[in-house]
C-alpha cells in the first residue's frame, strides 16, 4: 500500500474492487492485527488503535466452520469464547437461525447442508459477535449465483435491520454496485485509491440504473486496462 487513505461512514456500506493480488485480503489482515503495519495509523471513533481485534467482525471466502460441530454450536462459537451466558446466547442465535432462513438446521452439521446454508451460519456468527464494523472478504464467492443472490439481500440486512458498518471485498463489480453506499476501485500494487464512487441512490431497482450501469462499464475498462497493463 502506499498512500493508502480509507474513512468509513458509520452505518454505510463501503466496497472495495481492484485487480487480483493488490492487497486488499492483506489490508483486512493488516487491520484486525494478523500481519503488523510498518508505518501509518489506524483509528476508531477519533482514537488511534493498533488495529481492529475485538472491534471487528471478520467474514471470510470460505465459512471456516468445525466440521465436528452443529450449525447451532458453530454460531454460538464467538459467545462461548467470550464466556457469555449460554441459555441467553442460544436463543439468540436460535433468533438468528430463524431471521436468516436456517429454521429447523440447528442440529445439523455442516456436511449435511448445502454451500449456501453454510454461508447463512457463517453470517449468524458474524452477528455472534456483537461488533458493530463488519470485515466482508468476498463471503459469496465460493456458492453459485442463484444462491448468491439470496444471500446479498442478507447482506443488506447487516446494515438495515442490524445496524452495523461494512467494509467488503469483491471481484463482482455487479454486487458491489447493487450492495454499496461507497465504491472504491484500487489500483496494482502498490495499492492505492484510483477511484471513488458515492451510489446515494435507492438500492432498489438497481439492477437497471442507467447511471450505474455507467460506472459498472467503466470500472470494468478500467480493471480490463490494469490487467492488459495499459494504465
């Protein structure tokens, strides 16, 4: 990275795309504390921090869930570290099962579900957290698109209905501009901001905005660019 300046909105829904291997997977690491910074700052709510560890939710491409473990266990996961009270944390995540479409699957171990559904319980011990920035490092990258689909309105609901803040990573122009209140476009390494996009429209109907099918043609001449090694 090198100038690298990122300010996210509370509440807001911000996305970053840039071509394979710039360092946007090592800039989540860098933030939750898995590899140091060598220099510059980190801050939260005005307070410079060494990094986001127990500040942030970090979903991942693949669902990391225990094979061994029931749906419901491996949600529970986060409070049972954490020592919270295990009646209160179950029916939350109970809640939870139920709010995301995994009723009657709490019992189930993860080999017995599909892709998609493992995905939902991967969310459900995002929320386990209880952190209010959620980390995203292309979480539908590995189900099909029919069930990524569904799985992207559960996403909004992490801003909607749960009132967190996002940061995500996505190689899918379409769903960041169908998801984002913030498009950043990154360049090669060294990794830095080529572009910022603010989508302030209704994410409703999206699909057919002329104004973001604009952008979506030119991020993608943009990146098409980058890997032709023409900018």
């Amino acid at each position: 990275m090198e100038g690298f300046d990122l300010t996210l909105r509370r509440g807001g829904f911000t996305t970053l795309i840039g071509p394979s291997g710039c360092g946007k997977s090592t800039l989540f690491d860098v933030l939750t504390g898995v590899f140091p910074r060598d220099s510059g700052r980190i801050s939260w709510l005005g307070e410079d921090i060494p990094d986001l560890m127990g500040k942030a939710a970090y979903m991942q491409q693949k669902d990391l869930l225990l094979p061994w473990l029931s749906l419901i266990d491996n949600a529970m996961l986060p409070a049972t570290i954490a020592g919270n009270d295990a009646d209160i944390s179950r029916r939350k995540a109970i809640s939870l099962f139920r709010r995301l479409g995994l009723d009657d699957f709490e019992g189930y171990t993860p080999r017995k579900v599909s892709g998609g559904m493992r995905q939902r319980c991967a969310l459900v011990r995002t929320l386990m957290f209880e952190h209010e920035l959620v980390l995203l490092d292309e979480p539908l990258s590995s189900i099909d698109a029919i069930t990524r689909r569904g799985l992207q309105g559960l996403l909004l609901l992490l801003q909607s209905e749960f009132n967190k803040t996002i940061l995500m990573i996505t190689h899918d122009i379409e769903e960041a501009l169908l998801l984002s209140d913030e498009l950043l476009v990154l360049t090669p390494m060294p990794m830095r901001v080529r572009e910022r996009f603010v989508l302030d429209m209704p994410k409703a109907g999206r699909s057919t905005n002329p104004e973001l099918l604009k952008i979506k043609e030119h991020v993608l001449e943009e990146l098409e660019g980058e890997t032709r090694g023409e900018v």
